[in-house]
C-alpha cells in the first residue's frame, strides 16, 4: 500500500488561513469516510486534530476543520498561530493494510 | 489520567529479537482498538500493527507481516509488541495509541491517546 501525497511543505502569515491537502485513492481515502490528521511538533508524539474527515476531538481548537472530495482530502487551518507551526500527517483506512500514513507536511508560520 | 507508556526499546544487533511494552493507565486496554507506530529517523509516519478491542484479530503493515506480533495482556493492561528478525530498515520511535472513533474489524483506525515513544536501534 503506497503512502498518501501530501505536500512536503505549506506556509502561511499569522492570521492567515492554510490548507494541506492529502490524495490516495479510492481503496482508501476515496472510498472510506476514515480520514485523520495529526499534528507534530519536533521531539514530541504526534497529536490527534480531525478524525473520521471532520470530526475534531475535545480540547481541539475550532481553527482546525477537515474536508474531503474524491480521492482527496484536506486540513484547513484558520487564523494561524505561531504554535500551529508542526509537522503534520494525514492517515486513511485502507482496507486489507488498514491504515496508511501520508508522508507529511512542514507547516510554517510566516 | 488517561495516559500510554512505552519501554523496552534499545539498541539490538540485526537478526535480534526485542519486545516492546506499553503500560496504559486511566482506562482499560480491552475496551479500545490499539495500534503500534513506528518513525524512523528524521522520516514520517508508518502504521506498524493493530489489535481488535477484543484482542480476536490483529493486523500487521506487510513491512512486518511474519516477523512481529502484537498482543495484550488484559491483567496488566499492557499492550506488546514482539519484534523478531530486526533489520536496520527497523530502526525507528515506536510508539503504542489508542483508537478512537467507529470500529472497523473491531478496530478505531484513528488514535487520540499517544505514548511517549520508545527507541529501536538496529545496529
């Protein structure tokens, strides 16, 4: 199971919104409403944001919002904030492997 | 509170075997789906394996598929993972979470709760 695409790097000014996008295919991220993304920062365990495409878990601010079209799906970050400056990753169910990770996105803030 | 941790890790020779424990606390292992990650150094993300909520099926990336096995021992409430034939394409964090949101094959492929990490080094 090949990994999902993200972009290897995205930047945006405080304030500004992001977007992060995340493509597999239909035997995963087009076919199952199981999207995920994580956010790290460096040296520290990854942190959930958005599970099941849009759903975001307690304590998550509302900034953060998922979205899916097809074979891709998407992170968008609102008003960024210095501390939102991490790594983040997308993960899909994906069948017969169950899960696959994207390879990751650096998201700067300006 | 709710929370994972994991040891076990260290340095090992390739062929090698090790076994990883994550020693969860504040809830109870068999109600939740868990999941082994793994991050090799400076690269992303790699699901490595889960166990059902009811430990009846479990399920391996094919990187390990035949050389690790994930368990659960619901009197300690820990979380395994028994890593035989290590190469140095092992060599990563290894990480146990735990699954949140629907099941899937007695599974939630989602992970809101993260252990610290513990380090395999295959040298």
């Amino acid at each position: 199971q090949s990994a999902l695409t993200q972009p290897p790097s995205e930047s945006g000014a405080p304030g500004q919104s992001v977007t992060i996008s995340c493509t597999g295919t239909s035997s995963d991220v087009g076919g199952y409403n199981y999207v995920s993304w994580y956010q790290q920062h460096p040296g520290k365990a990854p942190k959930l944001m958005i599970y099941e495409v849009t759903k975001r878990p307690s304590g998550v601010p509302d900034r953060f919002s998922g979205s899916k079209s097809g074979n891709t799906a998407s992170l968008t970050v609102s008003g960024l904030q210095a501390e939102d400056e991490a790594d983040y990753y997308c993960s899909s169910y994906a069948g017969a492997q169950l899960t696959v990770f994207g390879g990751g996105t650096k998201l700067t803030v300006l | 509170q709710v929370q994972l941790v994991e040891s076990g890790g260290g340095v090992v020779q390739p062929g090698r075997s090790l076994r990883l424990s994550c020693a969860a606390s504040g809830f109870t292992l068999s109600g939740f789906g868990m999941h082994w990650v793994r991050q090799a150094p400076d690269k992303g993300l790699e699901w490595v394996a889960s166990i059902s909520y009811d430990g009846s099926n479990k399920y391996y990336a094919d990187s390990v598929k035949g050389r690790f096995t994930i368990s659960g021992d619901n009197s300690k409430n820990t979380l395994y993972l028994q890593l035989d034939g290590l190469s140095a394409e092992d060599t990563a964090i290894y990480y146990c979470a735990r699954g949140v949101g629907t099941l899937v094959r007695g599974v939630s492929v989602s992970s809101d709760v993260w252990g610290q990490g513990t380090t395999v080094t295959v040298s």
